[in-house]
C-alpha cells in the first residue's frame, strides 16, 4: 500500500464532514500510545504551555527520584529512559522554547543528582551532548527569550 502524502492527506479531510473527521481521530487514537498522546496533547494541554512545561518537569523529578544508584549500568538505563521521555513530550509541543527549558532541567537535575561528572563518562558524555543540544536550541530562540537560558546554561557549564 503507498502512502498518500500530508498534502494529499490534507485534501481530503477538506471533503470530510465533522463527524467523518471525528471518528478518524478516534480511530487513529485507537492504535498507537503515541497517537494517543499527541491527541491528548493538542486537544487539553495546547492550549497553556506553562502547565504543560511543569507536568514534564513533575515527571522528570519522579524519574530521577526513581533511579537506581547502586549500580551504574542501571543508572544509566534510567538516564535513558528519562531523556526518551523528555524527548518524546517535547516532540509533542515541537516549540523551541518548551524544548530548551526541559533539556535545561534535565542537566540541572542530571547535575545536582551527582552523576554527571564524578561517576561514569558515558554519563557524562550524554550530559555534554544534552548541554550542547541544548544550546543549539537557544540560539534558536528569539534574543529576548534567549538571555535566561544563557545564563542557565552558564551555570550548567562543562
């Protein structure tokens, strides 16, 4: 089966009535998490990106507060895991400046967790890389927003 494209896609929702257009969605909901998610996203938490930035940030501290430091292997996989799910909610919101301030809470919290520079450095190598990702997202940004994360990322420093 080929693929229609976004704009073929987008033709024909156009012919689609509301209702039509309704139980496509639910449809589409029905099969995958994620589709599921990005639904649930764009339809109750769009609409105030703050609530949305804080829920993130709520779920990252219950991540880290869930780590296993007794091993470093297993520290690691949940260093992992939190990123995956940063990464997959900042995707969701596909805003520059809700992505910069979660990758900048992820490193302060990696930072302040100990983890970072002292234990492991494949730890820390994913660190730089969440720093470096992260002040490539700033420089993104207009440079009224820009100036807090500059200092954020300052104080992150390597």
């Amino acid at each position: 089966m080929k693929t229609a494209s976004i704009q073929e896609i987008k033709q024909e929702l156009l012919h689609l009535t509301p209702k039509q257009v309704q139980e496509l969605c639910l449809r589409l909901a029905r099969f995958k998490k994620d589709n599921k998610e990005l639904l649930t996203y764009l339809l109750f938490e769009a609409h105030d990106e703050e609530a949305y930035i804080s829920s993130i940030k709520e779920e990252i501290d219950e991540l880290f507060s869930e780590i296993n430091t007794s091993h470093l292997y297993y520290a690691k996989k949940s260093l992992r895991k939190i990123l995956r799910v940063a990464n997959k909610n900042v995707k969701y919101s596909s805003s520059k400046q809700t992505e910069a301030e979660v990758l900048i809470y992820f490193c302060t919290k990696l930072k302040a967790s100990g983890l970072a520079k002292e234990r492991n450095a494949v730890i820390y190598k994913l660190y730089q890389s969440q720093i470096k990702k992260a002040e490539k997202t700033v420089a993104s940004l207009h440079e009224d927003l820009q100036y807090e994360y500059v200092k954020a990322l300052q104080v992150l420093g390597l």
